[in-house]
C-alpha cells in the first residue's frame, strides 16, 4: 500500500478524550475515529488488524469443530421476554423504537431457537456453533476507547450436547482454542474463575489481561497461578485464637465511639478483638454481616449465600432494626439472621456494639452468646495476604476480560423448550455452553501491551503490515526507482508492504510516522547505503539497525520475521 494515496490520518498529539494508552494510539495512528460515545469506526489500516485477529479466531474454532453462522443482530424482543432476559439486561438492552425489537447484545437466545426443532435426537449431537458479529450494549460508561463499546465485534459460540459429561468436553475443546487464539495473536494473559453474573451458568472461567484499564479486579499468584476475581477471591489468612477462659459479657459506655479504630483507641484493644457488624437487606428481610475487626464485606460472596440481591440497609432503617444507629451494632440480641466471617468462627472475650446508642458489649463469645449463627467466607482479599493453594504472597490488580467461556447447562433450552430424544426416546433438555471473545479487547489489549513512548510496537500476527519501505527523499531518483523496485518485488514474495512515496515530507516525519505505526521492520531506502547497493533495516521492537544488500533483502526479511 502506498502511504501518498492510503488514508491513514495519523496524530502528532495526544487527543484529549484518550487516557489509555492502546486508546491514545489506535487514535494517533490513525486506526480508529469514534463517531459518538462508545461507538467506533475502524479505518483501513485498523480494519486490516480487526480482520487477522477475525482469521486467528475463525481457524481455531474450525480446528475444533465449529460451524461458522452469521446471526441477525435485530431480534424480535417475544424470545428475549421468554427467557426472562428483558429484565436481566435492563437498561443495556437497546430496543429498537416502534417496534417489538431489541439490538442483540448475545446471542444464546437466537442460537437456542435454531437448536429447537432441528437438534431432536441424540444422533443430532454434540454441535459446535459459532459466530463472529456485531454486538449492542448500552454500557453506561463506554470508555478506554474499544475495549467498552456500546457495539462491539464478539466471536460467540454454543455448544449443543446431551449431558453435562459431554459438556465438560466441549468446554474443554473451547479452553484449548482460547488459548490457542490468545497465544497466536501473542497476547500474556492469565485465566481465572469467576462467578456467571447474569448468564446464569454453573462454571465459568474469564481469560484476563493485566491493565490499569481493567474494571475487574483479580487476585493472582505467581508461584502457582491461583487467579481469582476477587468477587469470589480466597486467601490463607489467620482465625482468630480462641482464649482459653472465656470472659462474661460487659457492657462498656464508649460515648461517639464509632468506628473499629475508634474503639480499639477508646479501650486501648487490638483490632482482632473487635467484630464489626453490618446490615443488609435480603429480598425484605434483614441480615447482620460480622466481619474481624476492619475486613471488608465481600458483596458478591455475600449474595452467593443469599441466592438473591442484598443491599446495605439505609441509616434510617437501621433503628427499627437493631435499635440502635450506625457504629453501635453489634449480634448479642439480634433479632435476624446473622453471618460472620469464617474469620470469627469460636472467637471469645470478642468486643461489638451493644444495639444500643453509645455502648459497646465486651466478652461476647460466639459460640455462648450468638446462636444460629452461620459462617461463611466473606472477605475482600487484600494484596500480600497469603495464597490458598501454595501460601505465596497474593498479588492484587486490575484486569480487563478478553474471553469467557461458561458452562450454561439447561437454562435457556428450558425456557424456550430445546429438546432432544434419547435412545429410550425419552425426552431431555439439551445442555449447553455459551463461550465470547471480544475482538476490539483483542486488538486494544495487544497495543497495552506492546508500545513504547514513540508508538505502536505490532509483530507479525496482528501487524497491518509487514514491512514498512521509508523512501527518504522521493525527489532522488535512484532512491525512488529503488524503492519502487523494493516494493514490487516484496509483494510478490507474498509479504504485506506499506511504502512511505509521500513526496515533500521530511525524512523526520517519516521516521516518527514509522515509529507511530509500528510495523515490526522499517527499510530505510537513502543515498548513502544505495551507493554500495545496501538498504538499512531497523527492527521496531529492539531499535537496532542493519545494513542489508538489497539482492538478500528478502530472504533477511523472512528470517527477521
Ligand atoms: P464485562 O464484564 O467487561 O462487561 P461481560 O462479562 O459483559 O464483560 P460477556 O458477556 O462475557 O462480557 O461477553 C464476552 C466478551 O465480549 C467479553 O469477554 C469481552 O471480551 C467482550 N465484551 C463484552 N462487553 C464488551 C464491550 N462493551 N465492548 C467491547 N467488548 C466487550
Ligand atoms: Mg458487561
């Protein structure tokens, strides 16, 4: 491609609305523009990125048996309505006005009404089936550029089988190709298991990429590779040691004394003497959440006990309740049920708040004084808390989710009646998987990982190009013919070549246009060289330079590749 007549509007600043860095650069070099919040166009030379990571993608899902479908993305809202998922998407469903449509932000639903019907036997299954399409989310904050839009690329696939044993194997295939994918297109990533959220699944595991962009947090060992979203994160920390005699209950008068640290400063006690307590509301009904002493309530392990919502009660319900206000709470007469933190299992001669304004109670013992209470794990994992499978130091950061695959089983097929016979001709939902890759996180992720102050760094999976011909002064002759000459030959030696011919432009521009866009090899096609037949080629990744004679270029550059 020839850089006079291609559009590649590159930028010299760093547009304003960009923070991230993959954002700042898939602006600055022209790959994308975007027309309104969270709504991208890609540009020629993006669009060449999007359609090899398209490729990757689509040859290992072929490789494990996956048949290509193109779905529509406008569906009638009757099948969203059946599956009850209207409501679980809420407001990030985008209905189309004046009539009964909705924007397909996945496709479970319109893959299952294929299946219904048309997969009716054993014989019929396993299937392998799968998409790579436009996706509408009205995400309330679209933002790091591609990596949240409110429509995006996904490859989605469903898998159709008859038990959940023979799921565990199309699950298993699925695994294999995302790494596969992700490795091929050179991305480091980490894969953790997660909670389904509102996919309803039963297993579920996340492929992640380490970023300050993410908006999922992760704990992650290096020494065994536990990764965990710290939704449902553990870590091996200490109990607290019961004491051999345990001592009566107290009531103390701790006037304004709210907080834990305030208590501990109060009545000069350690943190781990105190339970900090909580209210929530669960479907209307009330529960205390003990916690040792600052640890945090986990809300996502929290509503995996309850099964349903929870929210922390508001102050002004938090009298009717316990009878007391915020900081004077404690379990000792509680009148709901109450959950503490595996933390204070056997804990005594504990300190909590009394349920009365202005006093705490001294001497409780879990094991006398709180019955029906339950234990679960309930804590935030912290970083450099110990690993739960080797006792490692945890490492705490932020991540963005490439890919998901889960386990789905019978959900859908129920609720729109997906079902097969078996060889009894006895009738049984199909068990399904559901399995998404996002296509922009991709390419964004790559570029997080791969630039320097000057620009992007591809290598050649991704790569728009492969090379990139820089003629340093197109008014010289025997520079432009050669490089004419370069280019031609290269392209028919089947590689993909990008040929800075721009007339009038200072070598120096060239250079940092170069840079900016990041294909893996620069030739530099100037006078210098040329006098003894030589060209100087300069690897983007390292910086180094060598001098190549041009009857060898190809070759070199296939090696260098
Ligand atoms: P997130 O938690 O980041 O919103 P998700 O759990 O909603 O992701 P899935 O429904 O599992 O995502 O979708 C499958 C894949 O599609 C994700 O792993 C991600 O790579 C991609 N994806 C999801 N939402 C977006 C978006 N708004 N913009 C770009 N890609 C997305
Ligand atoms: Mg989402």
């Amino acid at each position: 491609m020839r850089l006079s007549s291609y559009f590649v509007p590159t930028l010299k600043e760093i547009p304003s609305d960009a923070i991230i860095p993959s954002h700042v650069l898939m602006i600055r070099a022209g790959l994308i523009r975007m027309v309104s919040a969270g709504i991208y166009s890609f540009l020629p030379m993006g669009y060449r990125v999007v359609k090899k990571i398209i490729e990757i993608i689509r040859e290992e899902m072929d490789a494990i048996g996956g048949q290509e479908f193109h779905l529509p993305a406008l569906n009638p809202k009757e099948i969203w309505e059946q599956t009850g998922r209207v409501e679980a998407f809420g407001d990030t469903l985008f209905h189309v006005k004046n009539r009964d449509y909705v924007l397909a932000p996945t496709h479970e639903e319109i893959m299952a009404f294929h299946a219904k019907g048309s997969l009716t036997s054993y014989k019929d299954l396993p299937q392998i089936w799968y998409q790579i399409q436009t996706k509408f989310r009205n995400e309330p904050r679209p933002r790091s550029g591609v990596i949240r839009g409110r429509q995006f690329l996904m490859k989605d696939s469903y898998t159709f089988d008859r038990s959940y044993e023979d799921l565990d194997k199309s699950y298993a295939l699925h695994d294999k190709a995302y790494r596969k994918i992700f490795d091929r297109c050179g991305l480091k990533y980490f894969v953790v298991g997660a909670s389904s959220g509102a996919m309803g699944g039963s297993k579920s595991e996340e492929f992640m990429v380490k970023s300050e962009a993410g908006e999922d947090t992760v704990a992650y060992c290096e020494n065994c590779g536990y990764a965990a979203n710290v939704e449902v994160a553990q870590s091996n920390v200490q109990s607290v040691k019961r004491n051999e005699k345990s001592e009566p209950l107290k009531e103390i008068y701790t006037p304004n004394v709210k907080s834990i640290d305030e208590l501990c400063n109060f009545l000069k006690i350690k943190e781990e003497q105190c339970a900090k307590s909580r209210i929530y509301i669960n479907e209307g009904n009330p529960i205390l959440v003990l916690m040792l002493g600052n640890d945090e309530v986990n809300e996502s392990k929290l509503q995996l006990i309850t099964g349903s919502a929870v929210r922390p009660a508001h102050p002004d319900e938090l009298k009717e309740i316990a009878g007391a206000d915020a900081g004077s709470i404690g379990p000792v007469g509680f009148k709901y049920r109450i959950i503490a933190d595996n933390r204070l299992k056997n804990a005594n001669n504990m300190f909590s708040g009394a349920n009365k304004n202005d006093y705490h109670l001294g001497g409780i013992d879990f094991n006398r004084d709180i019955p029906n209470i339950e234990f679960f794990d309930l804590r935030i994992v912290q970083a450099n808390e110990s690993c739960v499978r080797c006792g490692s130091k945890l490492d705490v950061f932020k991540a963005i989710e490439l890919g998901h695959i889960f386990k789905l089983g019978t959900k859908y097929s129920e609720a729109l009646g997906v079902n097969y016979l078996d060889e009894k001709g006895e009738e049984h939902p199909i068990v399904m998987g559901s399995y998404g890759i996002g296509v922009e996180r991709i390419f964004a992720c790559f570029i997080e990982q791969n630039y320097d102050e000057k620009g992007i760094v591809w290598s050649k999976p991704l790569s728009p190009f492969d090379v990139h011909i820089i003629a340093l002064n197109m008014k010289s002759k025997l520079i432009s013919e050669t490089a004419e000459l370069i280019y031609s030959r290269l392209k028919e030696e089947g590689f993909e070549v990008l040929y800075d011919d721009r007339d009038g432009i200072t070598a120096g521009f060239k250079f940092n246009d170069a840079d900016l866009l990041g294909m893996p090899l620069q030739i530099i096609v100037g006078e210098k060289n040329l006098k003894d037949g030589n060209v100087e080629v300069k690897i983007r990744k390292t910086g180094e330079k060598r001098i190549y004679k041009i009857s060898e270029l190809h070759q070199e550059i296939k090696k260098l590749l």
